[in-house]
C-alpha cells in the first residue's frame, strides 16, 4: 500500500510541475521542460524514500531496489510521455 501511495504521489507531484509550466509559460516548450525538471526532482524523492526504507523500516538495500525501480520508473514514464506528447 506505501509503494502505492507513494507512486500517487509522484504522479500528483508531476501534475503540479504540469501545472506551474502552464502557469509560467503555457506553451509546449515550457510544459515539456517542467515535465523534464520533474524527473530529477522525482529521482531524488524516490531515493530519499529508499532510504527511509532501509534506515527505519529496517530493510536491505537489495530489497529497496526493486521497489526503488517501480517507485521512480511509474511517474517519470508518464513525464516522459508528456514529454512526447509536448515535442509533437
């Protein structure tokens, strides 16, 4: 259910780099740079959530991995394809 909660969270937190690219620029080019400032921001989220995995929930880096991959890949994939999307 965290892993969940979590990917939601990365997905809200795309919408709001969407949103503040319509609100700064509103064209394509600002929408798909607010969709690619997104990725990193999210890379350093999901690893700060690897870590709390690993310091207070008590679980092994090899087991943080795979849940790190599926925790960062959901949400960028969908800023990749906004991205996409954006450059069409």
């Amino acid at each position: 259910m965290h892993m969940a909660m979590v990917i939601g969270g990365g997905i809200v937190l795309l919408a709001l780099f969407l949103l503040f690219g319509r609100l700064w620029g509103g064209t394509a080019p600002d929408l798909a740079l607010a969709a690619k400032l997104f990725v990193p921001a999210w890379l350093v989220l999901a690893l700060v959530n690897l870590w709390v995995g690993v310091t207070k929930a008590g679980y092994s880096v090899r087991e943080e991995l795979p849940i790190l991959a599926v925790v960062f890949l959901v949400p960028a994939a969908l800023a990749g394809l906004a991205i996409w999307k954006l450059a069409r």
